[in-house]
C-alpha cells in the first residue's frame, strides 16, 4: 500500500536544518482529537485569526454586495415594477453567480492556507502566517480544480439517488384518482428527500478529508478522491464507534454545536438593529437593509466578521488533526515520520 509521508509541506528542503523537535505523535481518541485540536488552536489563534481574516473579509463585502442588489431587485418586484424585471433579473442571477465563484475561490484559498498551517502545526512547527498564505496559494489551483470535480461527481450521484422516488411519484399518476395516488406521490417525495440525504451525508464523510490530501500529500482531482475514501474507510477498532465516519460526525458536531452557538450571538445585534428600524427580511417590501444606519451597521458588520475568523479555524484544524490521526492508526506515519527524521539526524 502506498503510503506518502506528505513531509514536503511541513519539512521543506531549505529549513532541515532547523527542523522543529518532533512532538509525541500517537493514536488518539475523539475526545483526544478535539482536546489536541483546541490546545493547537489556543497556541495558534492570533496567526490562524490573521490568515482567515485575509480571506474572510473580501467574502463578507461580496456577500454584502449581492444581498443589498438582492434586496433593491425584491423591493422593485414588490412595489409593481414589471416593465424591466426580466433583465434586472438576469443581471442579478450574472451577479450573484460571479460573486458565489469569486467567493469559492477565496474559501478554498483559506482552507487551502489553513489546512498548510495546521499541519505545520500539529507537528510541532510554528504557524506563520505569511508561509501559510503562501502554501495556500500554491495549493488552491489544485484544491478548486479537486473541489469542482467533486462537486460534478456529487451531483450526479446526488440525482441517480432520487430515482426510485421520482418513479415513485411518477406511477401515482397512473393510479386512479383517490387517496391511494395522493400516498404514493407522498411516498415518492419522502423517499426521494430521504435516499437524497442518507446519500449527501455519506459523500460528506466519504470525502471529508480531501482537501488534507491535496495539501498536505500534493495530490489532487480523482486522486485525492480516491485517498480521501481509502482513508475515510471502515474502522479503526472493534466497536461500533471505532468506524472512522461515525468518528467524524461527533466531530462535526461539536464543531457544528460551536459555530451555532457563536452565531447566535453574534446575529443577535443585526437583528435587533433591524427590528429597530423596520428592516424585514420575510417582508419585501421591508426588505431593506441599507435603512440601517452604517455608523451603526458597520461596527455589527466588523464583530461578525472578526468573530467568525476567529471561531472557523477550529473546524478546520480538527479535521486536520483527524486526518493525522487516521494515518497514523491505519499507516503508522508516526513511525514512518520517526524514522525520516532519524534517517536525516534531526
């Protein structure tokens, strides 16, 4: 079995001679993986804070843009403007299209820059935020081109699961009229929803760590793919829990019960400010959030931005020590890691 070290990323030719003493590297428990992901994000905050800034706050202002045209195109509608709407709508959809591929790119930039970072991290190095952004950089041609293949082959298996709902749905039309149509059409949408779900969440895990393949082993496209599945593959130990996806999703959701918890207090300002000054995002012609004041609005905006820079590295760390820890259980690369630094006197 092929098993790359993935070595070039965190020990570069140039700086073996100061190479960082080799932390204690050993399996770890979920519990072991959150803890260990924490203590590296509490040593690395201000450096991973400044490295997702970087990408964070050009999202934020695209995301801003899209949602006042957004909100300017609803109020237009809802006020009875029709004579222009069709191409007023077109320009929209072109605008946020753009805006949604300009923003891909920059998140992949950062998971990119992140992902670098973390693994230098976890094995003992110094986060630096400039190498970071600078490994990202390299990196994000390779980690988009993976991702959109991924998004492509995802689709497609995304649509095939909703086959036997749709036949479902479709042969309630050549039933007789009555409640046994009307079931069967029921039946068809819930099958379809559920297979669909069932099928995303099993993709979501089956490739969770790409984007550490494509990083950190410099492989990519249906490569990366292939080493994400091996490695996200059965378990690591005789019980249920062992199973490597079922370990990741408690990760998931702690991460996920995290970004929640951030989120609602930090939402909690602008919805106040929009209470105050009649700003209603279920009412169009309500819809207007540029009646906010922005000696007001833009300080709310900045905490939200700098709030979420500061709390989204931490998933992604833990799922760059996770990653790690997998290849140390299934690989030894502990071992492999020991022995290559052994093998240079370092």
């Amino acid at each position: 079995m092929e098993t790359p070290l993935g070595t070039e990323l965190v020990q570069p030719p140039q700086a073996a001679s100061a190479a960082p003493a080799l932390p204690a590297l050993r399996p770890l428990s979920t519990g072991e993986v959150i803890d260990r992901a924490l203590q590296l994000f509490r040593a690395n905050f201000s450096r991973l804070f400044i490295v997702m800034l970087t990408f964070q706050a050009p999202i934020y202002v695209l995301a801003k843009v899209a949602l006042l045209r957004t909100a300017s195109f609803v109020r237009q509608t809802a006020k009875g403007a029709q004579a222009s709407d069709l191409v007023q709508l077109a320009w929209l959809m072109l605008l946020i299209a753009a805006i949604g591929f300009v923003s891909l790119l920059l998140y992949q930039l950062s998971l990119a820059a992140i992902t670098a970072g973390s693994a230098r991290a976890y094995l003992g190095e110094r986060i630096e935020a400039g190498l970071a952004l600078r490994e990202g950089f390299e990196r994000a041609p390779q980690l988009v081109g993976t991702y959109l293949v991924l998004l492509a082959w995802c689709t497609l298996l995304l649509v095939l699961s909703t086959v036997p709902g749709v036949g479902a749905m479709a042969l309630s039309f050549a039933v007789a009229a009555g409640p046994g149509r009307v079931a069967l059409f029921v039946a068809g949408v819930v099958l379809a929803l559920l297979l669909e779900l069932v099928v995303l969440l099993y993709l979501l895990l089956r490739y969770a760590v790409v984007s550490e393949v494509v990083v950190i082993e410099k492989r990519s496209f249906i490569g990366s793919m292939r080493r994400s599945a091996a490695l996200m593959a059965g378990r690591i130990g005789p019980s249920l829990i062992d199973n490597c996806k079922i370990r990741l999703s408690i990760l998931y959701a702690v991460n996920f019960c995290i970004s929640i918890s951030v989120m609602a207090v930090t939402s909690l300002p602008t919805a106040l400010l929009n209470s105050a000054y009649g700003v209603s995002p279920i009412d169009p012609e309500r819809f207007d959030p540029s009646l906010v004041p922005l000696y007001l609005s833009v300080p709310v905006d900045v905490l939200g931005i700098l709030t979420q820079a500061a709390v989204t590295p931490f998933g992604l760390l833990a799922v760059t020590v996770f990653y790690f820890d997998l290849r140390i259980r299934k690989e030894g690369f502990d071992l492999e890691l020991l022995a290559s630094r052994m093998g240079t006197g370092k």
